[in-house]
C-alpha cells in the first residue's frame, strides 16, 4: 500500500496505550507483522532493529490482569494491510 497519508511504521511498537512506545496515529490503519517470513496475529510489541517480537504466553496474566508475555528473536517485518 503506498498512501501518502499513512504515517510511517516506527522501528519499535507497543498496542499497550501506557507503554512510551505506543503512537496512536498508526493504530488508525490496520497493521501487519511478519516474523520469521510468517505472519502472526498475537504479536502485542515488536522492534525491528533488535529483531525480536513479544507474545503472550498462554493464559497466564500477572497481578494486574495483563497477560505475561515472551520475548521471541528473528526476522521481524511491519507493513500496512
């Protein structure tokens, strides 16, 4: 998709609204992630400069009700749907 009024995709995202990486602007448009030259649908954060993304693990939740998550490492790409 190359619309000239799509922001650009950061290197780093986060859906959690409290996390300092989290730009509201780019949640308007329906993103994509690939990992490993697989698309995933459960990825909550990701960076693609370090390669790594972040998943929940299960059911688990911690204290406060958010899920637990883990820290998977690989070819990580962002694009708009």
């Amino acid at each position: 998709m190359t619309d000239s009024t799509l922001p650009p995709l950061p290197d780093r995202l986060s859906i959690d609204a409290r996390s300092p990486h989290h730009i509201a602007a780019v949640f308007e448009h329906d993103i994509g992630i690939k990992f490993n030259d697989k698309e995933r649908l459960d990825v909550e954060e990701y960076c693609i400069s370090e390669g790594w993304i972040r998943i929940p693990a299960g059911k688990s939740v911690d204290r406060m009700g958010k899920p637990l998550l883990l820290k998977l490492k690989g070819k990580v790409e962002a694009f708009y749907r």
